[in-house]
C-alpha cells in the first residue's frame, strides 16, 4: 500500500547530512551480513523516495512524543534511519511467495527509538507492536511483490563508555544487521538475501543548530494525453511562510522510462536566479490506486543555491484525492531542506549519490 499524504509544509523538524554511499562492508561487529558492492539503481531510487528528510510528520506514534527529546539535545547523538524490506530489486520471480520479516531494531547501547512513520504497509496484515519502552522498536510485516518499510530517529546517548562500539541491530527471520554507529552519519547499503529480495538502509546524521528549510507550493503542468512531461511553477517559502523566491522548471520521461526534472528558483523581487533543482518524480500506480492513477504523484531531489551558500534536499506530492481526473494543472506541494554542515557545493544530481 502506498504511503499517504504525510507531508505538513508547517513540519520542519530535523535535518540530515551528508551525502554518499559507503563503499565498505561494516565490520566492527561480529554477525554483519555481506551487502551488494553497488545499490541497485532501483533500490537507489526507492530510498530517495521514501527516505526521511527530516520534513515529514509522524503518521504513526507509540506513546507521547514527551518521551523523546528534541532532536538537537545535548545530551544525544541522533540519526535519521530508513529501513525498506521485501521485493526490491528487479529481478524476475515465479511465484509471490511470502515472506516473514517481523523483527525489532534495538542497540548495544543506551538508546531511544522513536518511529517516525511506517511505508507501505497493508492495514490487517502489517502494524507496530506496542512496546513497553522507547529502547527498541518491534512490527509486524509480511511482503509478496512488493515491499515495506519504516523510518526512525534513533538517539544515542552521549558520554557513556562502552566495552564495546556501538552497534544499532536490525533483526527479522531473513535477515540480521548490525551497523555501527559512526557508519550512520552517511550511509547506504543493500543487502541482497535472495530472489529479488533484499533490505536496503539510507541513514544520515541529524547534527546541531538550525539549517535553512522551507516549503514550495505552486502547479504540476501536463503538456499532452500521455502526462510523461510538462512544466511546473509556483512560491518558494521559508521555514516562517515567507515568499523568498519563484520556481520554475520542466518534467520529462526519458527513453528508457526513467523520469527527471530540472528547474530553477528566482529571486521574488529581482528575476536573478538563485538555485537549481533537479532529481526524480513517478506518477501512483494505477493498480494500487485506481481512482488516482496518473493524477497524483511524487517528487525527489536536491537543490544547489548559486551564491556557494549549500546544497539541499526537496521533497513532495502533485495531485490530490478530490477524485477529479483529466486535470492539466495538478496542485504541488513540498518542502525543502538545507544539508549541514555544508560538504558538497558542486553536486546536482538527486539526494544520497
């Protein structure tokens, strides 16, 4: 089941880091599983697309958020975790066997887990278990063709010593993960386990003190019948609302059925333009919503702001549920984030290459 709307333009809660996949195997812990030298391009895109940017709002949550503290405390190193399961490579398969994988994610070390929200999953069949402390988290999940999927901040405590590195455990029925924690600041991994089927891990650091963010608002422009490209424009907003800017862009399909878009952002007062956009977008499928098909979709990506100031990431939604078809002009909503510290001025390409 795809994930619904979740994304609130007033939620700016924490922000990521870093860029990068890790090109080695963790092994500082005993148990690790060996992960696949590359991400799959499709598992690549996968994360992108569901991978927390710090801007979504729980859809889900165990417990009072009082539970946790406020992801920039002194007291915690934090990190923004996704975790997706299940068919995720395309590989081609007989038969929709199903798969197992309830597990929990918990750590060697003095923690607390707050789920952010889960991904795909199929009311009755998949859920949250209540947990009696915020130390570990625990599902329910079972998956044929498709997959499943949760986001987390995990807050790791400062200042304690312990025997051995920190380790943050990942365990289901196919598969074990143990990942340290200085590995998290900027990391992605796939773990293939078999036929098609695998885990995939996008993780970021959440670091300390305020980084730019805002929202965007404007419209999704079909240019034929076919809707595989057109235009888009609209507001760029700060965090407070503020207008600071116009986008602009383009979307298109290519050849081989990737599709991409590029844009830019403008001055409101002065036509300068003062960043770039570019990344990924994907209509619904129609077989899991049929009543919103091609008319609602998905956007991902970063943005490189021209005066050297930084890179960010965007991230959104064109369309709505209203049930009207055959519209040319979708509303499009999203939201923006700067990545600090800054690291990477010159990259363009969508978020987490």
């Amino acid at each position: 089941m795809r994930k619904m709307f979740v994304l609130l333009l007033a939620a700016f809660v924490v922000g990521l880091v870093g860029c990068g996949d890790s090109p080695t195997v963790p092994n500082s812990e005993a148990g690790v599983q060996q992960m696949s030298s590359t991400v799959p391009p499709e598992v690549r895109e996968l994360l992108e697309q569901h991978a927390d940017f710090g801007t979504e709002t729980p859809a889900e949550t165990l417990g009072s958020k009082s539970t946790f503290p406020e992801p920039c405390s002194n007291d915690y190193d934090v990190y923004a975790v996704t975790f997706l399961w299940g068919r995720l490579a395309n590989v081609p398969v007989q038969s929709d066997v199903i798969t197992d994988w309830s597990g929990k994610l918990s750590a060697n070390a003095e923690v607390l887990i707050d789920v952010r929200f889960t991904i795909d999953f199929e009311p009755g069949q998949d859920s949250l278990i209540p947990v009696s402390s915020p130390t570990f988290a625990a599902w329910v999940s079972h998956t044929g063709f498709d997959l499943d999927g949760i986001s987390f901040l995990v807050y790791l405590k400062r200042g304690n010593a312990y025997f051995a590195p920190p380790v943050l455990v990942f365990e289901t029925a196919p598969i074990t993960l143990r990942l340290p924690f200085h590995l998290l600041e900027h990391y992605m991994a796939y773990y293939p386990v078999d036929n098609g089927q695998g885990v995939a891990v996008l993780a970021r650091r959440v670091w300390h003190g305020t980084c730019p963010s805002g929202a965007l608002r404007g419209e999704w422009i079909r240019e034929n019948n076919t809707s595989d490209h057109g235009t888009f424009n609209g507001l760029w907003l700060d965090n407070d609302g503020n207008i600071t800017g116009i986008y602009s862009g383009r979307f298109w399909t290519n050849n081989d059925g990737t599709r991409e878009f590029s844009g830019w952002v403008s001055g409101y007062v002065t036509d300068q333009v003062i960043a770039e956009l570019k990344g990924r977008w994907r209509y619904d499928d129609p077989r899991l919503c049929p009543v919103c098909g091609d008319d609602h979709g998905w956007f991902w990506g970063k943005v490189r702001f021209l005066d050297n100031s930084g890179v960010g990431v965007l991230k959104g939604e064109f369309g709505d549920f209203t049930g009207a078809v055959d519209q040319i002009a979708l509303p499009m909503v999203g939201v923006w984030k700067m990545i600090c510290p800054f690291t990477d001025a010159s990259s363009t390409t969508p978020v987490s290459q």
